[in-house]
C-alpha cells in the first residue's frame, strides 16, 4: 500500500473515532452546551492610536504567536509560529501583502504523527522554520518535537493550503532549525545545540551548526555538521544562548542571522556574514540590530523582549522582518504572551538593520509600497487592534482559532443546532492530559468575555464553565457544579508555587445558583485585575470572588513559554467543591 493511501486511511480512522466521540456527546443530556460566545479586546494602546487609511498596526498576530517564520513563493507569504502542547501543532497563516493574513489552522493537525498528550504546556513542538525551495516548487517546515520521540522533524507540501505530507525525522540533536536553499538548489540545516562534547564554558553556552541537507532523500548527510558560532558575537563576553538561525544570501555573500540573550529582557537580534554558507562568519559590527533592552520600563506602550526574527523581501522588494515581543501590563506580567510584530528593514547597506528596531517599538507601521486597504478583522483575514470575536456554533467547522490542549478539539466538542456540546473527559484541567476544553488565546490585556451555558451538573463530580490557564499548575476555574441537591458557581484558584511541589488549590468564592435557564457567564480584566460572575437574566451580572490577581497567568510568575488561554471547560472529575 502506499504511503499516501496508509495516511489516508489512518486519518479516516481518527476521524471515524471522533465522529463516535461527537454521537456520544449527543447522547450525553448532561453534557454542557455552550453557546453566544463573545470576547471583546479594549486595550488603551489601540484607542489612543487609531488607524489613518494607509496603516496597520503591530504586533500583526496578537496573543500568543511567538517564534514567527516567514518564506514566499510569488505573491504569497505563508508564516507559521510555535504552538508548545497546543493542537493543531504549529499554527500557519498566508498573506498576499503582509498587512492581511488569513489563519490556514495547524500544519501539525494529524494526532496519530503529533501527540502531545502527556506533555507539559511548553513542551510539544516550538521555533519553527519555513522556507519555499523554487528548485523543487516545494515548501518546507522544519521544527523541534518534544513529544512522542519525534525530535528534529521536517514536512513538505507543493501547497500549503491542502495540507503537508509525513513527519520526517531528522538525525541531529538540538533545537531552532531551519533550512536554506542556495542557488544551485544545495540544501543545508542550521541550528542551535549544545558545544560539542558536552563542554559548556558557562550557563548558556550554546553554539549554532550547520549541515548539508540531502535533498532527494530528505536527510542531513553524516559527517557534514560544523560549528559556525560558538557562543555568540563577542565569545570573550561569554554571551549567552545564541538560537534560532536563519541563513539568506544576497549579493553573493551568505548571511546568518541568530536571536541571542534569552528570550526574556536581554532579548536581541544579530547578524553575521561569510563568503560560505559553513562559515567562516563574521558579526556585524553594529550588532544588535534589532532589540528593546536598552529602555526603563515606564516607558509609553511598552513593547520588550523583541527578537526570535526572520526575515523576507515584500512587496516592492522592500525587505521586512517578523519577530516575537511582548506588550506587558501595568504590573509587568505576560499574560498575553509572545506575540508576532513586524518592521520594515535597511537592507541597502552591507548589512540587514530593523528600522526603528533599535528605539521604543510604536504601535503603527505604514503599509507596504502598492498595498492600499486594510482588511485586518474583515472578509475572513484575521483581526488586530480592539476587535471582538463572536462565535455562536452555527458553522459546520469551528474557526481555526478555537484550539485544544494535548489533543484534537474534534474529540469533545459536537456542533448542535443549539450551539456547542462539550463532552467532558474523566480530565481534571491540572492533570498532564488532554483536556476537554475549547481554548482561544488572550489576545489583550484589557478584554471582556461573555458565553451562555445550558447546563445542569449530575453530582458534585461535573463541572463546567470557564477556565483561564497559563498553564496545568496556574490557573482559574470559574464553572457550574453541584453540592448536595443544590448548584453553585465556584471560583477555583490552582497554583503551583514550585515545579517540584504540588498544586495548591483554593475556592475563592462561591455562590447558589438557579438553572432554570441557560446561565450567562463572563471573564474580565483590566491588566493584572481579573474578575468573574454569572447572570440568570441576561443582564445583570453578579460578581464571585471580586477582583483576583493575574499574576498566575503571566509567565514571569508562572514560567513557561505560553501566553494565557481562556477555554470552555467541562469535566467529570471535579474537585472545585463549593
């Protein structure tokens, strides 16, 4: 049988099982519906900076899409970003311009190759490369696995909008690779690893490789990996994790370019140049050319940690760069977490340098030459500044923005006439499992979220509702569950203090409620201030718990790489008692 049909069948096997799983759902009556699902961003940077006709604002992917990279073939630009435990794996986006994208889901999207389902929430798949090879009219994902055994992996497709082809594992260690194409069609890998033998100088040190890539046979060829930075641009300064490479050629000349200083506040981009694409390279000396370290924190519509970039020719053949950074609150918290940005770049010198990467990042950017409307939140491409998100479950595939956790979203949710039935698994949210929750990113750090749920707990076992998670062990749960012959809404706080200790979980409030009818209920923050409630009229809502701190769902208290998610939740194992 061949390869395809092998494929083929396997996926209709999944999706057979899921089917089972969605008629079961059905079957359930006590199975939470879900329905008129909105989530409204009001951020205050947005508001004081609307719009003229010819821009667009940055970050372009909002929430967390970190680890951008970006290829092209013609007029189109594909992207993709990290994903961690999340599923679909490695979420991909296109473009004819730059400034309107359009969310294609997950390249990742077949649980039987990608099971993240045991795997904490920063671990799966992260820092994905891109790259279209015009010699064989075939793109190229290659990306780091951290789950199943898959390692180093790379997937190919002529077309990135009618799916990719088998994980292929790749026989070299470390992370961050991607893939060059010179123009005799030659391939090569580059990617972060540890120093050869294991002989660290110091904490951090890390080294970029390169090897020869086998194109026919779609493999590194043994014995071709070289060392081509050891440590970073100045060894002597001991500089510290050196990652994420790219390699592009221009004017003959071979050019590297590396995030390096942690993806935190020492966040930087660097270049190098050589006459081989195996070195040697020399940093440019007005390195870094892209980062936002430089500057106090109370400075206007903060923007920090920029770098992580890759780099592409735009329209007009003006050259542009994405990479993550992130926008934190008053408190200095990340609970919207890595996101996308771009800038415009000075290639008309020797060396490539981010305009107005080196000051304090501005909100708005001036469209590229020839693009002449801005369609962000409107005819299907994908939205930023204020926006809101309205979902009522009445199409027959839920939007690509809607994600699991260590799992397919097919394998819960069932889409009804009157709206979405979660079937909820024997799952706690805490639990290193998939779970039975409908996630969507936190995309502000003001925002407001409202659903309906029809909904009426058999025992003190059923919980459903909402979740706000950073990650398994930092997390709300606000849901609808039941204490003796009576309901409540309860607020669970879950923590983990250390990542050695257990959860410590506390109900921060709870309160009867009446299902007679579906119940409204609602998330809100205003920076690091989060509040819950309820409504039984559709109006009124009543407060539970008052105001709680975020801090749990930044990854500056929390760890991680992740940006908060806020889910739909059900369970049958609830331990939330009012």
């Amino acid at each position: 049988m061949k390869k395809v049909q092998v494929k083929q069948l396997l996926s209709m096997l999944v999706l057979f099982s899921f089917m089972g799983v969605n008629s079961q759902n059905k079957s359930k009556n006590n199975a939470p519906l879900f329905s008129n699902f909105t989530y409204q961003g009001n951020d205050k940077v947005y508001t004081d900076n609307p719009l003229k006709s010819d821009e667009f604002y940055t970050p372009i992917l909002q929430g967390c899409y970190p680890d951008p990279a970006i290829t092209r073939k013609g007029d189109d630009y594909y992207m993709v970003c990290s994903s961690f435990a999340m599923f679909p794996g490695v979420p991909i986006f296109h473009s004819k311009d730059l400034v309107n994208w359009t969310d294609l889901g997950g390249v990742l999207n077949d649980v039987t190759q990608f099971n993240p389902h045991d795997t904490g929430i920063s671990q799966g798949v992260y820092a994905p490369g891109i790259t279209y090879n015009p010699h064989n009219d075939t793109f190229y994902m290659i990306v780091t696995a951290f789950s199943g055994g898959l390692g180093n992996i790379i997937v190919k497709t002529k077309d990135p909008k009618k799916g990719w082809g088998n994980p292929i594992k790749l026989a070299f260690g470390g992370i961050d690779p991607s893939i060059f194409f010179d123009d005799n069609g030659k391939g090569y890998i580059v990617h972060n690893d540890a120093p050869d033998n294991g002989k660290e100088r110091y904490n951090g040190h890390r080294v970029i490789k390169v090897w020869e890539y086998d194109v026919e046979n779609d493999k590194v060829i043994p014995g071709t990996d070289k060392i081509i930075v050891d440590g970073g641009v100045d060894p002597a300064k001991n500089p510290i994790w050196i990652e994420a490479p790219h390699l592009y050629k221009k004017d003959g000349k071979y050019f590297l370019m590396c995030a390096e200083g942690g993806t935190g506040g020492n966040h930087t981009e660097v270049i190098f140049k050589s006459d081989s694409p195996k070195g040697p390279f020399i940093p440019a000396p007005s390195n870094p050319i892209l980062t936002q370290k430089y500057f106090g924190r109370d400075r206007k519509n903060r923007v920090d940690w920029a770098g992580h970039a890759d780099l592409v020719k735009g329209p007009g053949d003006k050259y542009y760069g994405v990479f993550l950074a992130v926008r934190p609150n008053e408190k200095n918290r990340v609970n919207t977490g890595r996101e996308t940005f771009m800038l415009p770049v000075d290639w008309s010198g020797e060396f490539p340098v981010f305009e107005n990467g080196l000051v304090p990042l501005e909100p708005k950017l001036k469209m590229p030459q020839g693009v002449t409307e801005n369609k962000t939140g409107k005819e299907g491409f994908f939205p930023n500044g204020n926006f809101a998100f309205n979902d009522n479950f009445t199409s027959a595939k839920l939007d690509n923005r809607w994600i699991g956790l260590r799992g397919p979203r097919e394998k819960f949710t069932a889409i009804t006439k009157k709206g979405l039935q979660i079937n909820p698994f024997e799952t706690n949210i805490k639990e290193l499992k998939p779970t039975s929750t409908l996630f969507y990113r936190q995309q502000h750090n003001t925002f407001s979220l409202t659903t309906t749920i029809d909904y009426k707990p058999k025992s003190d076992k059923d919980l459903a509702g909402l979740v706000a998670l950073q990650n398994e062990g930092s997390n709300y749960v606000f849901g609808i569950t039941m204490k003796d012959k009576d309901y409540y809404v309860v607020l669970q706080k879950n923590q983990k203090t250390r990542r050695d200790a257990a959860i410590n979980s506390t109900i921060v409030a709870s309160a009867k409620i009446d299902l007679k009818k579906p119940v409204q209920l609602q998330m809100k923050a205003n920076g690091d201030d989060y509040e819950f409630g309820y409504s039984v009229n559709g109006t009124d809502f009543v407060n539970v718990g008052g105001v709680v701190s975020g801090d749990i769902l930044s990854t500056d208290v929390a760890g991680g790489f992740t940006g908060c998610l806020l889910g739909l939740y059900a369970t049958s194992t609830n331990d939330a008692k009012p």
